[in-house]
C-alpha cells in the first residue's frame, strides 16, 4: 500500500478534528420493538384494561383449522370496541382440541365441524366399538 493512500485512509476515520482518536468500533443502534410499543401506546390511549382468568382462546379460521392462544393476556375497551389478544398462538386441527372446546361451539357450528373431527364431534363417541361381543357364559360352573 501506498503511504499517501494510507493516510487519506486515516483521514477519513476520524470523527473529531486533529488530534482526536479513531473510532475503534462502530456503535451499532438496534431498532427494538418498536411496533410492540407502538401498540402498547394505541391500546394505553383507548383506554384498556385487562381481563384476568382466561384460560384460553381460540379463533376458528377459514381453513378449518384452530388459532389456539394458551393463556393469553386479554385486554379490552367496551367505549371502543376494541378488544386485543397477546400471546403464543399455535396453528391446530380441530381433531386435537375437540374434547375441550365442545362447549364454546354453537350447534349450527357443529354440524359445520362434524365432517372435520369425526364421531368425536358429537361428543357422544361411541365407546362400545372398541370392546368384543361377549360369546361365552361366565358365570356357568364348568
């Protein structure tokens, strides 16, 4: 390398005047989570407040599947009309959460499910498929 080449280079680096260090690194700034404020700041301006106790939320989608929230932090304005829903949400059948939301569903949905989760959609089951005919008497003495 050329020294006048060098030195032009060092030039360029300072971020004072002469006289002062070089840089040694560049400060990187990270741009957090900013939408996440951005919606914690609308919500805070709509008034809302937090619901406690649910356990659960599911969002029945288009394809047949279930949007399946675990616990999640429910925040709502009634004046607004606005009611907000955080947490992790998982993508399921309805096959694997029948048992339990058989009560969140109307009548009129479940006979829109009952071709998606079976038999099981009834709620009924029957369980005596499982089990063989009885063919022999037990209690006779041999």
């Amino acid at each position: 390398m050329n020294a006048e080449k060098l030195k032009r280079m060092q030039a360029n680096v300072r971020i004072g005047g002469k006289g002062t260090v070089r840089r040694k690194k560049k400060n990187v700034r990270r741009q957090g989570n900013t939408d996440g404020k951005k919606v914690t700041n609308t919500l805070k301006r709509l008034g809302v407040n937090s619901i406690p106790a649910i356990e659960e939320a599911n969002f029945f989608l288009d394809s047949g599947k279930i949007l399946h929230f675990d616990g999640p932090k429910v925040q709502a304005s009634i004046p607004a009309n606005t009611f907000a829903i955080s947490g992790r949400g998982e993508e399921k059948a309805l096959a694997d959460l029948i048992p339990g939301i058989i009560s969140q569903l109307a009548p009129e949905d479940l006979q829109n499910y009952q071709h998606l989760g079976g038999a099981a959609a009834d709620g009924a089951g029957d369980d005596d498929d499982d089990v063989p005919d009885l063919v022999e008497n037990f209690d006779e003495v041999q």
